[in-house]
C-alpha cells in the first residue's frame, strides 16, 4: 500500500496544484474551498461527496480488467449479506405497496463462453415503489425489496416485485448544493435495480439495471449509465419484465 501511496499521492497533488494555477485561485477562494470540505466532514457527506464524484471512476478502472458484463457502482445501501434471505418466488414488498406495478427480474448467469452457471447467487436490492431504501430511509425494515436467488441448472433466475422509481440522493447538505447550485447539475439517479452476482471461480460482479425510456437515464447525478443493462421495455401480463443477464468473468488469481 505505501508503494502505492508513493505512485499515487504526488501525482494527485500535481493534478490539484497545476488546476489551481490553472485558474489562479485566490487566498479567498482557497478559503472558502477549505469552509466547504469542512462542512462536507461536519455534515458526514464524506462517503456521499466522494461516491458522487468518484465511485463511477473507480468502476471505469475496474471494468477495463473485465471481459464480461461491466461493473456498476454499488451505492451505499446494500446493507450486509444478512439482509438477504433466499427467495424462490418474490421479493417481500410493503403492505402498502400491494397495489404498485409489479415487475419480474429474470435472466441468465453465465461464464464469458456462455455456458450456464447453476447455483450462482444473486443479491438484488432496489428502491421501494416510492423511492426509498429499506434498512435505511423512514424505518422501513430491512427484508424488503431485497433478496437473494439462486440460479437453476440452466443458469436461469426469475423474481417478482415491484417497480422502482427513480431516486434522489440527498441534497440538503453541500453534496447537493455543489451539484445543484454551483454545477448546474441535479441530485437524480434513473429508476435502477442493483444487483451482486456471486458463482464459485468467478469474480464478483456489482451492477445496475436501468429502465428504457426512463427518466434521468443517460443523465445520472453519478455518472454510471451504463448503456448496456438498459432493459427495453417489455410488458407481460401487466408486470414490467427486467430480463438482465450477466457474464462473470474468471475469479483473480490471487496475487
Ligand atoms: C446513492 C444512492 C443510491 O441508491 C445509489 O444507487 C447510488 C448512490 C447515494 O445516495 O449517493
Ligand atoms: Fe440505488
């Protein structure tokens, strides 16, 4: 790591120093950069300031390695594995949300040759019919809209649900305020599915399922479209059909 350190902290430093000349940044301005980084730590915006400006960066990288399907930011409320029961038929929804369009998440795992992997685990959380997370907005428990599948001998998973809407990330702090007041940007993400696929000896892959024609597709706050899981739209017995299916790649060899 401190290899790394050594590689990598000077040339950041470089980038900072040659774009504050760049632009002649005055002591005031200095200044009130300072003040805001500050707010940023005080609000406990850390994770969600660097996440917005940063995380989709590090899954470019990721994904250059990748020859199957690409990576997709993870987001911050996956919770941990335990929130994750295995579900044959449906993910659990809200009471109140009986009424909410359904939706069916089917698809295929497979290896970059295309051949099936039975028994692969995906975890797939996504927004409640009214844009919140379980586990993390309004009390909501923790067991809806998530679960795990296990994929079936053809590598096949099918789950029911119901739809989610796009999303704001909060933007009462000075995450939000950077985006919206000072960088002419929005704090909207697209309606999304995300999804953690796991099979023995392949590497793990963190991804998002976006809707066609949907809005904010294509113009994301963070910045992680990635075109290839916008799902057309399909219809089947009144439910909105997500078919999205995942190549792995081989695991890394461990170094
Ligand atoms: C954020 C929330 C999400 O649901 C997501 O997928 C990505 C980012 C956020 O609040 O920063
Ligand atoms: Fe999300």
């Amino acid at each position: 790591m401190s290899d790394r350190v050594k590689e990598v902290v000077p040339d950041l430093i470089y980038a900072i120093r040659s774009t504050l000349k760049k632009h002649g940044v005055t002591f005031e301005e200095y200044g009130a950069a300072m003040q805001y980084l500050i707010r940023v730590q005080e609000t406990g915006e850390v994770p969600l300031f660097v996440d917005a400006f940063f995380n989709a960066t590090i899954v470019e990288i990721d994904n250059v390695t990748r020859e199957g399907t690409q990576a997709d930011i993870q987001g911050p409320y996956y919770l941990n594995s335990e929130a994750y029961q295995i579900i044959s038929e449906r993910l659990p929804h809200r009471p109140i949300d009986e009424n909410a369009q359904d939706m069916v998440i089917r698809g295929q795992i497979t290896d970059t040759d295309g051949n099936p992997l039975a028994g692969a685990e995906l975890d797939i959380w996504h927004s409640t019919p009214d844009g919140l997370y379980s586990g993390v907005h309004d009390g909501i428990d923790a067991k809806y809209c998530r679960g795990r599948v296990i994929t079936d001998a053809q590598g096949r998973y099918s789950v029911k649900s119901k739809l989610p809407v796009p999303y704001q990330i909060p933007n009462q702090g000075p995450t939000g305020e950077l985006l919206e007041q000072h960088l002419g940007r929005h704090s909207w993400r697209p309606a999304h599915i995300h999804f953690w696929a796991r099979a023995d000896g392949r590497r793990d892959l963190i991804n998002q399922a976006y809707f066609e024609n949907g809005e904010w597709v294509g113009d994301d706050c963070c910045e992680t479209d990635h075109l290839d899981l916008v799902v057309p739209e399909l219809i089947e017995n009144g439910a909105r059909v997500m078919e999205v299916n995942f190549a792995l790649d081989p695991a890394l060899a461990i170094a």
